[in-house]
C-alpha cells in the first residue's frame, strides 16, 4: 500500500511505495578527443608509482594488466585546469539537467526501469524517484556514462601533481576495483576525472558502497543494467544518513533562495544528505526538482526573474533561436548562455562593427528580430 511522502515540490504531494555542480560526464563525440600520447615524465612517475602501489598490497599482475594500454592524457590536464570559476545561476542549471526533455525522458526512464528502482527502494528506503533522478542528472538515464580509460585518466591527473594524493587515493582504488573483478580494464571508462557509470561514482566511493544488487557476482555500474548503479547510489545514500519518510526540500514563500528574485525552498534533513553526494546547493535542489517531476509533479510554481542582462529564460532562446537563424551558431537554443553563444553573439557583434563583448541584452534581443 502506498506511503505518504514527505517530499513537496509544486504544491504536490508525493506517494510511492514503501556519491564536483552539472554532470561529470560530456556527451561520446566530446570524449572521443581523448587520446594517449607519450609522456617521458608520466612513463617515470608511473615507475615509481608501481613500487608504491606494490608496498599497499596491490599485485603486480593487476598492476600490469591495468596499464596495458593506459597511457598520459593531455586533455584531461587541460580539462583540469580549465573549470569554468563561475557557479551558474539556479535557472541555468536546472536548464541543463531538469529541462522539459529531461522530465520527459527521466519519465520513460522510470517506466522502464521501475521495477528494480521499487525493488532498491524497498532495500534502502531511497524513494525511487529521487534515485531515477540522480541517475537523470548524473549520466541523462545512463545514456551518457563516460568514455574515458579511468587509469589513464587518474594516473594523468595523480602524475600533475595539482592534487596528487586524491588522484593517486583514486588510482590505488581503481587498481583493487579491478583485482576484485568488478570490471576488466577496457571496461572501467568514464569522465575526465574518473567518475564511473550509471551515476558516476569515484573509484574510493565504489570502494565504500558499491552493491551486487542483481547478484551477478560483480558489482557492476558500468554496463547498460543500471541495477547496481542505483543500488549503489541508495546505499552511499544510507550510509550517509538518508532518514526514511523525511523531505529533500520543497517550493515555499520564504527558506534557500538560490536566485535573486526566483523561487525558495524550505529544505529538509535529507537535503544534506544528498549534499554528501554533491556538495551543491543546486545540484541537491535539481535533484529534489526532478523527483518531483519524474513522479507527475508540474513546474515550480514561482517564475524566475530577469537575469543579470535584463532577459528572461524565453528572452535568452529567442536570442539563441535568431542567432541561430542569422547563421551564427549558438547550439542547441535552450536558454543557457554558454561559451558557444557568446562566441555567436561575438561574430554577430562583429558583423555589425560592434564592440565585441560576447554579453547578451534587450538591445542585442531587438537588434537579431529585423
């Protein structure tokens, strides 16, 4: 029999049965970039990583087996150190992981996969909404699960040096994942950074809670059954402190109020508790959003405001939309002002012997509707 949520987004109540900031991973065609070439200093930093790895117990076989083939990755390097220092606005990101496709498809997701997230659910007490949902945002429903040989990725990121320990920490990890048998080293992709699977879990955090849900003998978050990734992800959960029964957060007139203007929350305990998972407020909140959403929930019931530019979210795909239609290429026009509609605004403003600021506004808005 149903149970009563205590989790409010939008004026509804919920009801169902009793482990960065935006997705780690970037879509297969971005990933394909990332290409091994030599490296004499990484070849010796790896020399003498193996004896380390050897004194903490770790075989050499599995060593060996492990990098065979793994070799230094510059543009990890790159991704590294060129994280964006801005934090987006609660509107963008929720554009970016809650939009209406991503409701639609977190929705025909669910469908599909119900039966095992009631079946998580019932073992951890994670409602199956918000599991769906952490999986929507972490890997779009698992369609974007990472691409990226993990030991190259963390041995590349442990020899930088910017931070070596937890990188090394991470390839120490990734090393005993694989002596385990969890995964063969072909298979143990992911993000630039070492996120693995369905719901993009750190090798030391697969380490601490990864789960055989399905009981195949592995513990498996790599492969298209997303059992253990959820699994997973609901016993990091409890492991963290997940209280049955209480609320993430919900849409009230006054409490954590991301955007100047926009909507605010009252926030519950399991607020931080998804907060261990993703220490934002904004990715916790688009997790509880999309919960709402996935389980029939409608839109937040209070508009977001004009941004920092003057332009609202249907001002800033219009602008895209004409920009789009102008020939200068803004991308997908889904109202999130990136570097590639600013790169567009830029050649427009170019075009008309404007000063070249790459920053939206009315102005532009009217001047792209002649």
């Amino acid at each position: 029999m149903p149970n009563r949520r205590l989790f409010v987004l939008s004026g509804l109540a919920l009801a169902g049965c009793g482990g960065g900031g935006v997705p780690a991973s970037a879509p297969p065609a971005a990933q394909a970039r990332f290409v091994a070439v030599p490296n004499a200093g990484w070849d010796a930093w790896v020399a003498a990583y193996r004896d380390r790895a050897a004194a903490r117990g770790i075989p050499a076989a599995t060593i060996d087996a492990a990098f065979r083939g793994a070799g230094f990755l510059p543009e990890v390097i790159e991704r590294d150190r060129n994280q964006a220092e801005f934090s987006r606005s609660f509107e963008d990101y929720l554009q970016l992981v809650a939009s209406e496709q991503r409701v639609r498809e977190g929705r025909a997701a669910f469908a599909r996969r119900e039966r095992t997230l009631r079946a998580v659910e019932a073992r951890y007490g994670v409602p199956a909404e918000v599991l769906a949902a952490i999986w929507g945002v972490e890997s779009r429903y698992g369609t974007r699960r990472g691409t990226v040989p993990v030991i190259s990725a963390v041995s590349t990121l442990a020899y930088d040096g910017r931070r070596g320990a937890f990188f090394e920490r991470q390839l120490d990890a990734a090393l005993r994942i694989l002596g385990a048998g969890d995964v063969s080293p072909d298979r143990m992709v992911g993000s630039w950074a070492g996120a693995m699977g369905h719901t993009q879990f750190i090798p030391t955090s697969f380490r601490q809670s990864a789960v055989d849900f399905d009981g195949d003998g592995r513990r498996d978050i790599w492969g298209a059954d997303p059992a253990d990734a959820l699994a997973t992800s609901a016993n990091y959960l409890a492991q963290a402190g997940w209280r049955r029964g209480a609320p993430i957060a919900s849409e009230a007139a006054s409490g954590l109020r991301p955007d100047p203007g926009g909507p605010a929350f009252a926030t519950g305990p399991n607020f931080r508790t998804i907060k261990r998972y993703n220490n934002s407020d904004n990715y916790a909140l688009a997790v509880a959003y999309l919960a709402g959403r996935i389980a029939g929930g409608g839109p937040l019931g209070t508009a977001f405001g004009p941004d920092r530019f003057g332009l609202t979210l249907e001002d800033r795909i219009a602008l895209q939309e004409r920009l789009n239609a102008a020939g200068f290429d803004a991308g997908n026009a889904d109202g999130v002002i990136g570097d590639g509609t600013r790169a567009a605004i830029e050649a427009f403003q170019r075009s008309r012997g404007l000063a070249a600021t790459g920053d939206p506004s009315p102005v532009l808005l009217g001047a792209l509707a002649g």
